[in-house]
C-alpha cells in the first residue's frame, strides 16, 4: 500500500533569549541542506533520498548538544485510483457570516448561521465546525436536474443588503459509518514507552523517528472501506463535539463530481481524492460515525418559501467605488499600520502613463504595497512587484499555452497560497489558480475586487 510521509520538526535548544534559538535553528537547518520558515521549522520528505542524512543529524545534535527534538508526522494513502472525492470547503469568515445562529425549531443542537450570500464571491462551499456544510444554490439545482434525490437542503437566510447566489445547508440521506484514522502523541520519553506498540504496527521511517523524537504528534488521512460507500454515490461522516455532533464531511464519487465540475457547480480545487480499502491498514483506529440532525422536512419547505420570497424582492448588486475601496482600506490601515506601505512619491506617479496602472494610481497614492485583508491572503502588489510578476505570469502562461485567455492580463495582487490575481484591458480582475491553471474567481474591477476582500461594502 503506497503512502507519503512529512515531517515537521523543530529543534529545543534551551536557550533564554528566543531570538537567539531561533537563529541557532535557522541556521542548523541550513547545514543540513533543508529550508524552513521565519522561526525555524522545517518540513522533511520522509521518502526522499535526504531523510536518513536529516533524521541522523538531528539525532546527532540532540545527543551533543543535550536537546530535545519535537515534530509532526502525518502519512497520506495514495488516492490516484479512488473513485471517491471529499468535498472540500473553506471555513465561513466574519465577512461572510456573524456570529448571530437560528435555532432552529427552538432546539439547541440544530442550529444554522446566518449569511451575507453577496461577500461570498468565489461561489465555493463553505464549512463551520458546528454548524455544517453550506452550498450554493448551483450545486443544488443540479442535483434537482440530474434527479440525485439523496440530499436535503435547507435554506441559510440572508441578512445582507445586496443580492447574491444563495446558499443552502446540506446532509446526504446516506452515512458512511466508519473511517479509519490514526491520531496520537506524546510528550517525553516516558509517553513515548507507552506507544511502542502503535508505532511499530505502523511501521516504515516512523520507527526511526520515535526513535529520535521525545515529543512528536502522529496523524495519518482519513481512509474508508469499500464496503461502506454508499450505492447513491454521496455520503457524509460526522464526529461526536462536546455537546453535539460536529466536523461534517461530504464525500463524493467521482463520477458525479466530475459532471459536477464540467457543469461549473464545482472546481477542481474543491474536490480531494480519498483512499478507499479493501481492509484496515496495520495499526489503524476505527472512528465510528455519528448521526447528524437536520431540519425536518416541514421546516425545509419553509424555508424554501422565504427564499422565493427574498429573491422576488429584487434586491440591488452591490457596487463598489475607488472611494468606498480606500475609505476600508484607511479604516484598515487605521488598525494594522504595518500592513501598509510607503505612498508612492507624485514624481513617480507622473512618470506612469499606461493601463492598467494609470487606473491604480489612486491605490498607489495610498499605499506602494499593502495586505488587503486582515489575515494577509491577499496582498496588493507595488507598481515594481507587479511589473516583475506579471513577466513571470506571461512566461508561465506561455509555457502552459493559456495566453488565449488574458494575453495582456497584469499581475495585481498575490495570495497566501501562491495563486495570482490579475486585471486585463477591459479593467476586469480575475483569480488565477495555480493548483488548476485556472481562471475561477472573478470581479467587475478592482474597486469590486478589494471591497469584496476587505470588508462588506
């Protein structure tokens, strides 16, 4: 059975000044040929030709200098062949949602959000740990047209002034009963005794790294068997929360997943292969499922009543301006100065007298460089960044023979994951994924785009 293996590892050095620890880190990581972030943490290929010269020199210095290593490994099944997909989604942000919940039928442990449907810009589903997994309204009206009659939906209302594609909290009729996992840790040596057992059912490089790590936290994907996926091609697993059911995933086959994405109700980012066996795997853990509640059908109509209610309001697109863009971007900066550059100087400005740049000068003006948002998933570029991504973007465009699309599309902004947005000749900006070589996100212009991101308008 094929599987990757990471590692995330760190050194202790014991040192009082943590500055200092950090540069010992850094610098130790280098000597060993590896990279690492900002305070010294690394990640190693376990199965790369590297990983027993890593591991021994690890080991080597925790015993000469009298250290402590601590790490997290995590094993992935290989899932090319599966013809199953779990369906992911990104977690409701404060833009998106407020912390209002409805209760529904004054029971405590249902409960939906509320949402503002015209802020979630990239149509993706949502998640929240408590409260489920969220929709829009595409996804279910192909499962309407195609007849897959093995879902309910229930209407999420939503408290925003401007119209927007509506979502829907969904559960499969279908639950898959079991997953296999295995999650454990310790702390010491004396912890590490305690688990012997696990590790060496587990088997392969993992034994060497108990070996060497005194603290180390152990976690390998999800898996499921063959004989509990369900013959209507959706299901969905749910954990046991403190006082109620929690962490829904929906899992799809394939089949339905890839008609899913050529129709657009889906993109391929949202989608993640999982491994399916025949049998547990050597020292797995069966998690059993957990029924998850759901409104009853009569609330369900319900709601779906009001929702053709809202939408009979014809509620106003929103439309952003340059000047309600900067007025945000000032409360901002207001709060978080350091996520803003320096102005750039009139001189400058004067000297650029092409588009799309002489359209951001007002942005310019402001800020030479900036963090739009607050958690720094996209930053704006300075006019000097841009030029230099935009050549990177062409040349990348050009070896994917994708220039058709946007051939004088010009970097703007960059985001935490490395996908790049950018603005074409008609002024129109849109998200290039780098996972899928993808156009996907998309905005009418920059006001659009950096109030979208922001805040609400």
């Amino acid at each position: 059975m094929k599987y990757s293996e990471k590692l995330t590892w760190k050194i202790r050095w014991k040192m009082k000044n943590q500055n200092s620890e950090i540069k010992r880190q850094i610098d130790f990581v280098h000597s060993v040929g590896q990279t690492c972030n900002s305070v010294g943490q690394s990640e190693l290929d376990l199965q790369s030709a590297v990983a027993k010269y890593v591991l021994q020199s690890i080991e080597d210095c925790c015993l000469d200098n009298g250290v402590s290593a601590e790490g997290s490994y995590r094993r992935e099944y290989d899932a090319s062949d599966s013809n199953w997909c779990l369906l992911r989604c990104r977690q409701l942000t404060t833009k998106e949602t407020r912390y209002d919940i409805e209760h529904v039928n004054n029971d405590r442990k249902l409960s939906l959000p509320v949402i503002s449907a015209a802020n979630i810009t990239d149509h993706k589903p949502r998640e929240h740990c408590w409260y489920g997994v969220f929709v829009p309204d595409r996804f279910r009206r192909f499962c309407l047209a195609e007849g897959i009659d093995c879902l309910r939906f229930c209407w999420v209302r939503d408290f925003g002034r401007y119209a927007g594609e509506q979502y829907f909290s969904v559960l499969p009729d279908q639950m898959i009963p079991r997953r296999l996992e295995f999650k454990d840790s310790w702390r010491g040596p004396l912890a590490r005794a305690l688990k012997k057992d696990a590790v060496r059912q587990l088997g392969g490089i993992l034994n060497r790294v108990a070996e060497i790590f005194t603290s180390l936290d152990m976690e390998t994907e999800p898996c499921y068997l063959e004989e509990d996926m369900p013959e209507e091609g959706i299901g969905y697993i749910c954990s046991r929360g403190l006082e109620t059911t929690r962490d829904l995933r929906l899992l799809i086959r394939r089949d339905i997943a890839e008609r899913m994405i050529s129709e657009g109700v889906l993109s391929p980012s949202s989608l993640k292969p999982v491994a399916v066996l025949k049998e547990p795997y050597p020292g797995s853990r069966i998690i059993r499922t957990v029924e998850r509640p759901f409104p009853d059908e009569e609330t369900c109509l319900q709601r779906l009543l009001e929702y053709d209610r809202m939408l009979a309001l014809n509620r106003p697109q929103r439309k952003a301006t340059d000047k309600i863009a900067l007025q945000l971007l000032r409360r901002r900066r207001e709060n978080v100065p350091e996520d803003f550059g320096k102005r750039m100087s009139p001189r400058r400005r004067e000297e650029i007298r092409k588009e799309p740049y002489l359209s951001l000068l007002p942005y310019y003006a402001f800020s030479d460089g900036f963090n739009i948002d607050e958690a720094g998933e996209f930053h704006f570029l300075s006019y000097q960044q841009s030029l230099q991504e935009s050549e990177a973007f062409h040349r990348q465009m050009l070896r994917q023979q994708l220039l058709d699309e946007d051939k004088n599309a010009t970097v703007i902004a960059l985001c935490a994951n490395g996908d790049r947005v950018v603005i074409n000749e008609s002024g129109r900006v849109r998200c290039f994924e780098q996972e899928t070589a993808h156009f996907l996100q998309e905005w009418p212009d920059v006001a659009e785009f950096i109030c979208a991101i922001a805040e609400s308008v």
